[in-house]
C-alpha cells in the first residue's frame, strides 16, 4: 500500500451525561474538523471522523475494528467533554495501531461575552484531555501527545509528521526482505536475530537463491529490455558506447523487480562475494529499483534494506530524497572537516543535485565485469542517517543530524555517486558518539524524514531510540547509554 490508501481515524471523546444535544454538537464539530483538517493540504493522510465515543463497548469495538483494518493506519483521539478514561481501558489495552493525543479545543479564544456554565460544560478539552492523559500514562501506552489549536499550520504540520511515522509502521508490519545469498563473510553488524525482528517490527526476512535470480534472467525477453533502456534515457545521460554493459543491467533489473514483486517483497540485499552465474554485481539495476521505492542493503544488510524502504514509505511525495548510506572516507582539515559517503555502486538517484549519468568502470571487487552505475553529486541541505543494530536481545536504532553540503572537491576520478556531509555536532565528536553506540558503516540518509519521525516510529515499535544531535557529548552519551541499557534490561526487553 502507498501513502494514500491509508487513513486516520478520529475519535472524540463524551459522555451520556450532557445530554443529547451537546453530543449532536460534538459530533458536528469533530466531522467539521476532520474535513478541515484533511483538506488543509498538511496530513499526508485523511482524517476519518469515526465515532463520539461514549461507553466502554463503544471504545473496544472501535479498536478492535481498527486492529483489523489495513486501511487505519492509526487512531488520532481528543476529548471536546469531559470523558471518564475508564472507558477507554479495554479498548486501549487491545490497541495495536498507532496512537495520537490531540490536545486542543474547538474555539480557539475565550469569548468574553458568551461564555457561561453552558459553554464551559460544552467546551472542557482542558479537563478531558486531562482525564484521558492520566489513563495514556498509566497504561505506559506508546502516544504521541501534541497540543494547540487544530486550525494552526505548526499543529497541523506535527500531525502530519506523526501520520508518516505511523504510515512508516503499518508498512514495516506487513514487510518482506528479498535476500540473494547471504552476509558479507566475517563482518558482524550486518548480522541479526531475524525471528526477533518479525516479533518486534513485522519484517519477514528470507533468502533466494542467486541461481534462481540467474534463471529469471534468463527469461527476461529483448523488448522487455529495450523498454527499460529508454526509461533510462528519459531520467539519466548515457554514452551510447556503453550499451550492452547498460542492457545488461537492466536484464538484472528486470529479473529483480519480477521476483521481489512476484513475492511481495519491498526490499532486497545482495552481496558482491555470492554472484555465481552473474556477469555484473547490480548497480545500475539496484539504484533505478531504489527509485522506485524498494530497499536495499549491500553485503547482505537485510537491516539497512528494510530501513531504507521504510524511510521512503515514509517520505512519500516529498521530494528530498532518501538513500542507502555508508561513510566511506574523512576530509580531517582543522576547521574544515567532512565526511564523505558513498558506496560501490548502490546510491539512489533521488538524493541527486542534478541528472546523473550512467557510467561504465571496473569495480575492483567481486571479480566479474565492469558494471555501469549511476554517477552523480548529493544536493545540499539538512538530513539524517539512521542505522538499525542488533544490541542482543533489543534493537536500538540510531540517527545522527547532518548537514549535507556540495562536495568541495571535483573528484574527477571517483567513479560512484556521493554525498559530503558534516556530521552534528562536529565530524570528530560524531564520529565518538556513533561508535560510542555502536552504529553500523551502512546508514540511510533522508533529507525528507526527521529525527522526530524516527523517534515517534521508534517509540511505536517500542524500540531504543538514540538521537546525536547539535548538543551531545561523548561523555553524556555513553552515561545515557549506560542508562537506557539498565532500562531496558530491566523492561526485559
């Protein structure tokens, strides 16, 4: 499913006690405010009006239908009365969708003169969302709490950014990881509990073999390839001279997109040691797939792979762009320091600062044939870098604030696609901190998702959530590590 087959849905709280026709009210007001809401151009998603929840079979029907539908892709709740929280006990103690707290009101200013017992039985958010507060924090339910008026563009904008972290979740539910052949021999942070990864982010992850990708190779017909060539010539530069290697390419392409679609799958890892029976490790073929919204992961990274197709579900119709990430290499000048990433082959074109081209070079590794790769700059701009570890019974995921800039040298003979950033709070003291806690080489970057959407998609994952910022020291992030690691043992988690 994509961004617009999702919905919210939106649930007021009451009660019987004021009497039918402050309910009608409410209820005309919580439709009003749903339609204004989705119509403001700031929710990547529609907020559905569901229901005045006033009794406690009420609230469990509600949730339970919303557990079952795939179309709620979370339950966006605000109380315009003074609604009792017991009732919502049992329909939150079954919630398995993302949940929001909007705390706001209908009015937005007091009104001097009209304002009487009437409409302060009518109008107490304030109480309500108080009430409701209580029961959120006592059932340690995963929320997100966000309060102003609802007409503001800032609160609009916040729900929003919730609405794709939630999206974000409903996709990693139902996500399948394609992986041709295994890990990277001897590397250790691109391994992983994959049955807990299914338990705790909803991720199948599986393998086919390179043999069976080969035989579908194979089968992919000349015209099949001829049309994928002239997509490539609409969206990138190409010399001619190159064309086979090119069609080559898309053969692999094809015969990717044909299984991983054949079988549900949105993302895919491969590895450059375990391509028996291929000419060329995937490069080209893996970039235009990644813009088309799969994931990847190189080595084997099933991790990193399903972590960048999340990231683009997320970032859907945003057009910064999000990409498979690793920090190759440092610019250590005093004053004036970079890092440089990259990888062999596989960035994804839509991080470009302009139209890249296909190029055509030996690789140096994975002993096969030059494969042709899109070769392009990183735009400038404000982004993060996520990774997702395995920590030994939890998962923690990591995400360092960065500032891409346009890279200060030419690098004429670099032959990959790359993006030059400064990492926050400075390059040697985030370089400390992401090693402190045990952030893999293989990162996503996003110019489109936030540090606050990960950690909203985090916290309802129930996951560890560290975020580097402008303001963290190594010393206060080992002791907060050191904190979080006693938290979530004890958690058992």
């Amino acid at each position: 499913m994509s961004m617009h087959d999702y919905e919210f849905w939106f649930v007021v709280g009451s009660q019987f006690l004021y009497g039918a026709e402050v309910l009608e009210t409410v209820a005309a007001r919580a439709s009003e405010m749903a339609a204004a809401l989705s119509a403001a151009g700031r929710l990547p998603c529609p907020l559905v009006y569901k229901a005045t929840a006033k009794t406690c079979g009420e609230i469990t029907d509600l949730v339970r239908e919303a557990n079952h539908d795939p179309r709620c892709a979370g339950i966006v709740a605000w109380c315009h009365t003074f609604s009792p929280s017991k009732m919502w006990i049992n329909g939150l103690v079954d919630l398995r969708k993302p949940y929001c707290h909007l705390a706001t009101q209908y009015n937005r200013d007091i009104p001097n003169e009209e304002i009487d017992m009437d409409f302060m039985n009518l109008n107490q958010a304030a109480h309500g969302d108080r009430e409701h507060g209580f029961l959120g924090a006592r059932l340690r339910l995963p929320r997100k709490v966000i309060a102003g008026y609802w007409r503001d563009e800032a609160v609009q904008r916040r729900l929003g950014d919730w609405m794709r972290a939630a999206v974000g979740v409903a996709f990693s539910r139902s996500l399948k990881v394609m992986r041709f052949g295994d890990n990277m021999r001897e590397v250790a942070v691109t391994e992983g509990d994959k049955v807990e990864a299914q338990i705790k982010l909803g991720w199948q992850v599986n393998t086919w073999p390179v043999g069976r990708l080969v035989e579908t190779m194979d089968a992919v017909t000349d015209g099949q390839i001829d049309a994928l060539v002239e997509e490539y010539r609409q969206n990138y530069d190409l010399n001619p001279d190159d064309l086979e290697v090119i069609r080559y390419q898309a053969r692999e392409e094809l015969a990717m997109k044909a299984m991983l679609d054949g079988e549900g799958c949105r993302a895919f890892s491969n590895n450059f040691q375990d391509l028996y029976g291929m000419r060329q490790l995937p490069g080209l073929a893996t970039q235009h797939l990644m813009a088309q919204g799969y994931g990847y992961g190189g080595e084997g990274d099933w991790k990193v792979a399903a972590m960048t197709a999340i990231l683009k579900a997320m970032s859907e119709g945003q057009t910064g762009g999000t990409a498979f990430m690793e920090d190759y290499t440092y610019h250590l000048e005093l004053g004036n320091q970079y890092s440089l990433g990259a990888h062999m082959l596989e960035v994804c074109p839509s991080v470009a600062a302009a139209r890249p081209r296909i190029e055509v070079h030996p690789l140096g590794i994975g002993d096969r044939e030059p494969p042709a790769r899109l070769v392009f700059e990183g735009h400038a701009g404000k982004a993060i870098v996520v990774s997702l570890i395995d920590m030994g019974g939890r998962l923690r995921l990591i995400c360092q604030d960065i500032h891409c800039v346009k890279p200060i040298f030419p690098m004429p003979n670099l032959p990959v696609a790359r993006v030059m950033w400064q990492p926050l709070p400075d390059l040697t003291t985030g370089v400390e901190c992401w090693i402190t806690a045990g952030g893999a080489h293989h990162t996503v970057l996003s110019y489109d998702v936030t540090a606050g959407q990960m950690r909203d998609w985090a916290r309802m994952m129930d996951i560890e959530f560290v975020h580097i910022t402008a303001g963290t020291t190594p010393e206060r992030l080992e002791h907060d590590l050191f904190l979080s690691d006693l938290a979530w043992k004890l958690r058992g988690r």
